[in-house]
C-alpha cells in the first residue's frame, strides 16, 4: 500500500480565476467543476454509477476582515446546520477562506458549506449584511450548475 501522504487527492476544487482556496482535508459532497471546462453530460464512473456534478450547498461571502479565521467564519453562522466536514484548520464545519492567485493574501471572500440547499438559503436571509468585526458581510447562494 501507498504512504498516507502519497495517495492521490479523493477530489479536487475549482475556483473562479484569480482565486484561490485554502486546502481543506474533507472533500465536498459533489465536485466543482463549473469553471474545469467539462461537459454536462451524463456520465458514469468505473462501477456504472451516475457521476455527481457541480458543488454542495454553499454561501459565497464577500467583505469579510480580511483576517476573518475559518473559525471566526464559523461563529458567525452559528445556529445553522454547516457541512459535516472538516476545514483546513482541523475543525468541523467547511470554510474555504478564497486567497488571491499571485499574492497568496486573503481575497475578503470565503465559501461557507452547509448541510442543504434550504439551510444555505435560510442562512443568507438572516445573515445578509450582517457585520464580522468591523466589516458586514454581503453573501451569496452558490447554486450547483
């Protein structure tokens, strides 16, 4: 068997151009491939089971400090049901702090994954423009392609 840290990635993540995503060890429920340019058609992978496209449920933030922790990102939404996966500091919950491409500096901008569709958007409407420090938050919902 292959070292643990010498497997392949379970999954891989797209983010639009000039952006970056800070790793996270959980892989989201469905892959990104909005922006990876592949077709939309159906497909099957090796055991004949439908592909799943596009990405869970999730916010797309903006204007937030731009020293916002994942863990920070998290309290705010607290009360709403986040994806039950880890974020890159060891925590539950997905955050995905978005870092620009040639500075590696925070954008201001994160993704925030949620257990469904209706928690996401339920979650926008009580947190829209609500403030993170200093700074109010404007948020989007990410829908899948």
């Amino acid at each position: 068997t292959a070292a643990r840290g010498l497997e392949p990635p379970l999954f891989s993540l797209v983010v639009p151009p000039g952006r970056r995503a800070v790793a996270s060890s959980a892989p989201p429920s469905r892959v990104d491939r909005a922006h990876a340019g592949t077709s939309d058609s159906a497909s099957s992978d090796a055991t004949g089971a439908p592909e799943t496209r596009g990405w869970g449920p999730r916010l797309r933030l903006r204007g937030l400090p731009f020293r916002a922790s994942e863990e920070e990102i998290r309290r705010f939404f607290d009360g709403f049901e986040l994806d039950s996966g880890v974020g890159s500091d060891g925590f539950p919950g997905r955050v995905e702090i978005l870092l620009g491409d040639k500075d590696g500096l925070p954008t201001s901008e994160a993704l925030v994954y949620f257990g469904d569709w209706e928690e996401a958007a339920r979650a926008r409407e009580h947190k829209q423009r609500g403030y993170l420090r200093n700074r109010w938050v404007e948020m989007y919902v990410d829908w899948s392609p």
